[in-house]
C-alpha cells in the first residue's frame, strides 16, 4: 500500500468498502447497516454464491456477538432450518438436558471417556446463558447475506491493487481470474487432482472493477492480499503470508458397505451410538511429542459406513508432492507411528485413495509479532477475521471470534462516522487502535489454546471455556477480556 497522491478523482466514495463477503465480512456490514451508516459495499472474488465449506459450529460467544450486532440476524440464524443442532420450539419454556448421544466426546484407544461436551443448543444455553449452533457455512453465509439489500454485496472483483491516499482508499479488482482451490481455507477438502488449480490464476489479470472508500476493512480470509499488502516495506514481510502450523488432516467420508467386523468394533467400543467421536492414544510412554498429537475423528455416515478425519504432525512438503496412493499412507503411517490399535489401520486401508482428502492447516501466528504495535491496521485500512487471526480450527474460534472482530470493529467504525471522523486520519488511527487493543489480547490466547488444547485435561477445557463464553456484551464493547 503506497501512500502517494496520484489518485484519479473519484465519481463515488463509499464510507467503508468490505472486501470479503463471507461471514466475518457481511456481520461487519450488517453491523454497519443497523447502526446507521447506509453507504457501504461489500466486494468478493467468488465467482458465484455456491455451497462450500464445512459445518460452522456458532458456540456462546459467537451467537452473543451476532446478537449484539443484529437481534434479527441472530433469530434467524438460531432459527435456521439447516441448523445441524438448532434449539426445539419448547426448548425454552421445558429445558431438557441432553441426552448421551448429543454429547462430543474424546476417548482413549480403550474407549474411556477423556473429556466431552454437549452438541445441543440447550445444553449450552442452560450453562452458559447463549447456546451452540451447528449450520453449513454457505447456509451461514446465505442468512447473513439476505439481511443485507442485494445491491450491497457484488460477486466477481477479486482485489487485486490497493492504493491509501490522503483523502480515500483505491481498489482495483478484476472478475475475469479462474475459480481456483485456496489451498489456505479450512474449508478446502484438497485432492491430488493435476486438472485443478491450488494458486490464483495470473495470466489475466486487468481491472474490471474500481472502488474508491474512506475506509476499508479487508475480510478477505487467512490468505488476505490485504494483509500481504499492508505488511510491504514494513519488515513484516515474512509474516504477509499465512504459516503452516506443522497440521495436517486426512480422510475419507466416502466409504460403502464396510465390513460388518470394523463397524461393530468402532461402534462398540468408540462410537457407542454418538455420531461423532474423536479418539487419541493417552498413553505417556511416547519417545516424542509429536506421537500424542495424532487424533482421529470418526462420523457415523449410514448402518453401513463410518467417515473418518486424522489430524496429525505432517512435513508440508512431503504433503503437497504426495499422490493420492502416497497421501493415504501418510495416514496410515500417522496411526503407527500414534501406536493405534490395528482396528484403525485395518479401517482407513479400505479408503480408496482417489476419495481421500488431506488439509493443511495454517496460521497467522500473532504472538510472534508482539513487539510490533500495529498489525491489524494502516492508514485507512483494518484487518478483520482470518485475514487478522486466521488458526486452525481445533478449537472452532475462527469463525466465532471473526464475528466478535465484526461486533467491535462495525461499532468503532459507526461512532467514528457519526462523529464525522471520516476525514481525520488520527481520529481513524485512533479507532482503528482501539480495535486491535481489544481484540489482539484475546486472540493471542485463543491462539495458543487452539494450538495446544489437545493435550488439555477436562478441567482446563472447562476453564477456558468458562471465560470465552460467559463474557456479556456490550460492556463498553470491551469484548476482548480474557482472564
């Protein structure tokens, strides 16, 4: 981002220009749009609206930050009918605990229970005073998108240039790139597939599309050109980029009529009616660390098939060269070397390896840039989401604490406006700081706890969560404490 005055004169200036219309993005508009400011735009590169992504899990901070931003939004979202554990019509007026099977739990390779939690949204509800919702990212997406006027959100400008001037922030996309894999989103499931891209397509790359804004706030995910941009000639080079996490995932979750000997053993011993179980080896005789972080979670797809995900420590390199052939060994492998019970190997060989997934996992590790006062923001442009914290979703935050960057930032960025501060850039550095001050102590710690929850006790899952959940809003919109 260069700061120089060669700027064509603009025929319309958006106050705040979103780049990204996902989740985090169009939270942040619609937080905007409830609080008054009316001349905004959201921009993103996809192509079209289409189903993708994984179950976002909305837990109590989360549905606290989308009520604060928009009541109905947040009705509408509880309400939704392709909530995976969305709350009964009775369920406030007769709480009912959760049943057995409606609870996540983590078993040893003996199958005792090492911790678990309920799924249902009453069960969150009556404990942490907000519940949990389970829905399909697109579905997410879709209801938060439908709050906004159409004419508010634009498909096909992928934000190729960015431009801070004195006066407006330029931004130059173009429409006519390829759909391509980002090989960064969680939501990705990656396939050894040559016909299909996992980089952005270059050969094309003129301007179709040119926005200027007093302010944007770049949600445009883990792999954010914002960032990238925003970093340059600021020694913060080596950080533009996301990190590998030294994760990976592997499955399959396209199995038919398995054989009757596997489903029982799983059934019986892990599973044992639940849908989802994770299991990991507890034992404490592992020569390195690197052994106990290997888990694998089983999915209940049918009578006749179980799905299954491992994550475990895996050479990034080694991963993106594999075959399919190479990838599902590097799973097998993963479960010998945890010293699982053969059950698993005998279970996983069946997959055919043109059905195997594997994911990377990434990071933008904030804590390592603790000596540096700004990174979420410059000149007239702020970080948001995955685009500021993007971590591997161990412990389903990504989504849940981009939407409370939404609920502060959309409020900051309102009083900003409404005291007329769009063409003060101490008062929208000062803003912008605020922001960060709240929300980058919380996220430091969410960040390490994502990286090294697996190895927590119960009581130190409950712990956190005790804190993470039961923060209320708005208080002043300090939404970042964390004890």
């Amino acid at each position: 981002m260069s700061d120089d005055n060669d700027l064509s004169a603009p025929q319309q200036i958006y106050d705040v220009l979103i780049v990204g219309a996902g989740p985090v993005g169009l939270a942040t508009a619609i937080a905007l749009l409830k609080r008054g400011i009316t001349n905004i735009l959201v921009i993103d590169q996809t192509r079209e609206f289409r189903r993708v992504g994984q179950v976002v899990d909305l837990l109590p901070n989360g549905l606290r930050a989308i009520k604060y931003i928009d009541p109905t939004a947040y009705e509408q979202i509880k309400a939704s009918p392709s909530g995976v554990n969305k709350p009964s019509s009775s369920s406030v007026s007769q709480p009912q605990p959760a049943p057995e099977k409606q609870r996540w739990c983590q078993r040893n390779l003996q199958g005792e229970i090492l911790r678990s939690f309920p799924t249902d949204f009453q069960s969150w509800f009556d404990h942490y005073g907000e519940g949990r919702v389970s829905l399909p990212w697109f579905n997410l997406q879709t209801e938060l998108r439908n709050i906004l006027p159409p004419e508010k959100v634009l498909a096909k400008h992928r934000c190729v240039f960015i431009e801070d001037g004195p006066d407006w922030v330029r931004v130059d996309s173009t429409s006519d790139a390829a759909e391509s894999i980002n090989p960064f989103a969680h939501w990705e499931m990656l396939r050894s597939d040559p016909q299909r891209s996992t980089s952005p397509e270059t050969s094309q790359t003129s301007v179709s599309g040119r926005f200027y804004a007093k302010l944007v706030v770049a949600a445009d995910g883990i792999n954010s050109t914002m960032r990238q941009v925003l970093y340059e000639n600021k020694g913060l080079e080596e950080w533009a980029k996301p990190q590998y996490s030294g994760f990976a995932a592997m499955g399959c979750f396209q199995f038919e009529n398995l054989p009757k000997s596997i489903l029982d053993n799983l059934e019986t011993y892990y599973l044992q009616g639940a849908r989802i179980v994770t299991v990991k080896n507890d034992s404490s005789q592992f020569d390195s660390p690197e052994q106990e972080q290997t888990r694998i979670v089983l999915v209940r797809l049918s009578e006749t098939a179980i799905g299954y995900a491992i994550t475990s420590p895996i050479n990034l390199d080694v991963l993106q060269k594999s075959s399919p052939e190479e990838i599902l060994d590097l799973g097998l492998t993963s479960l010998r070397d945890a010293e699982f019970l053969p059950i698993f190997s005998e279970f996983v060989g069946l997959s055919a390896p043109e059905k195997v997934f594997h994911r990377p996992y990434f990071i933008h590790p904030i804590a390592s840039l603790k000596n540096v006062q700004s990174i979420w923001s410059h000149g007239r442009a702020v970080l948001v989401g995955d685009a500021a914290h993007g971590m591997p979703p161990f412990m389903a935050q990504g989504a849940n604490q981009g939407l409370e960057d939404a609920a502060v930032v959309g409020t900051y960025i309102a009083q900003l406006i409404q005291n007329n501060g769009l063409d003060d850039r101490v008062a929208i550095a000062n803003t912008f700081h605020q922001y960060e001050q709240i929300r980058r102590p919380l996220m430091e710690k969410v960040q390490s706890g994502t990286m090294n929850c697996n190895q927590w006790s119960q009581p130190q899952w409950d712990q956190f969560k005790e804190i993470l959940h039961r923060r209320e809003y708005p208080s002043s919109v300090t939404l970042g404490a964390l004890g």
